[in-house]
C-alpha cells in the first residue's frame, strides 16, 4: 500500500503484511517527522518499491549544508555509521528549503561560505533568526580552517554552538557526542529553571 505525508507530501510504500491484519497504523515520516495515520491511497499499486522506509521512532537528522563538495563527502563518511539521517545541501536554496520543510537536529556549514557576501550566508542568518524555542533543538556546526575545535568563543562569536576545525573532521563522531550530551543537559537545566519560576508566581 501506498501512503502520504499530509506534511511534506512524500509518498511511501508499505507492503501488506507489514501491518499485522490493521488497517491504520500511526507512525512518524521518516523526513519531516510529522504523524502519518496508514490509510491506503485509492488506486495504488501494491508492487512498486518504497521510496524510503517509515520509522516509528524519533530519528535524528542532520543537514550537511556545504557548497565545498570534498569537505561534504569527509564530513559523510565520517558520520555515516551513526544513527543519522543525513541529508546533503550544496547550494543555500536547497539548505533553506530542508530548513524550512522539515526539522533537523544538526546542521554543518563551512566558515567560508558564510562569511558576508557568500554562498550560504542566508542559511546561516535563517537559523540565527529563528525564535528561540525552535533554534534551541538545532545544534549548529560551524567548520573552519583556522579556528581550533572547541573554540566556544569563535562559536559564540559566529552565531553558532560548536566551531570544529577541518583537520579535526574525523573525530567528529566523539565531538558531536560530548556536545550534544552538553548541549541537552544545559537546556534541560534552562527548562527546569523556567518551571520553577512559572510555579513561583
């Protein structure tokens, strides 16, 4: 059976007997992350292969938005053996509409493509004006060539959550961890703070 994101109006396919005699099944699209109640498209083909599968779980996503193609492909197959959906932006009209259809947790982008007057400076400036309840569940990656992994002045200076240089790109599996683990513990401990106080008053 055929079935579409109401959200993003991708298409997937399922066969038959995957859905264990039910005909309705909730589960989340595999792109934009938004409910899909199974209902079989009205004259669709049983025998043509999926697209992409359908998850039932949370899967993280991360955008690699680089016009520099070498560096995306690094970027890649260093993160391919992760639990991530990774998707590939080359030019910024791309990154932005992934931006702007779908959520991601993760977002790499290259200090020179950003810099004013560049490439994917829209994309940069996008995720930056973002309301804050949405741009806390981006983590933004900034890779550079001269800045030092780590460097959380340069990060808070570009705009961005973590600066990685270039050299470091291979260790970027142990990196995103720590961050992210840093990441979410910090905010945890900002949302906990604002409960408090909402209770307080």
């Amino acid at each position: 059976m055929r079935f579409v994101c109401n959200r993003c109006h991708t298409s997937f396919m399922i066969r038959d007997g995957e859905l264990s005699g039910r005909d309705r099944c909730d589960v989340k699209c595999v792109l934009c992350e938004g409910p899909i109640q199974l209902e079989p498209v009205p004259g669709q083909q049983d025998d043509a292969p999926p697209p992409l599968p359908l998850r039932t779980g949370k899967s993280r996503k991360m955008l690699i938005a680089l016009a520099e193609q070498g560096l995306a492909e690094r970027v890649c197959q260093t993160l391919r053996g992760l639990d991530w959906r990774i998707v590939r932006a080359e030019t910024a009209a791309a990154a932005l509409n992934h931006l702007e259809n779908a959520p991601y947790d993760l977002v790499f982008l290259y200090e020179r493509d950003v810099l004013p007057n560049q490439s994917h400076e829209p994309v940069l400036r996008y995720l930056q004006q973002l309301p804050m309840i949405l741009r806390r569940a981006v983590l933004m990656c900034l890779l550079c060539d001269e800045k030092p992994t780590l460097d959380f002045k340069a990060a808070f200076c570009a705009g961005v959550n973590l600066v990685v240089n270039v050299q470091d790109v291979e260790r970027l599996p142990g990196i995103l961890s720590d961050t992210m683990e840093q990441h979410a513990t910090s905010y945890e401990i900002f949302e906990d703070e604002l409960r408090r106080r909402r209770t307080s008053l």
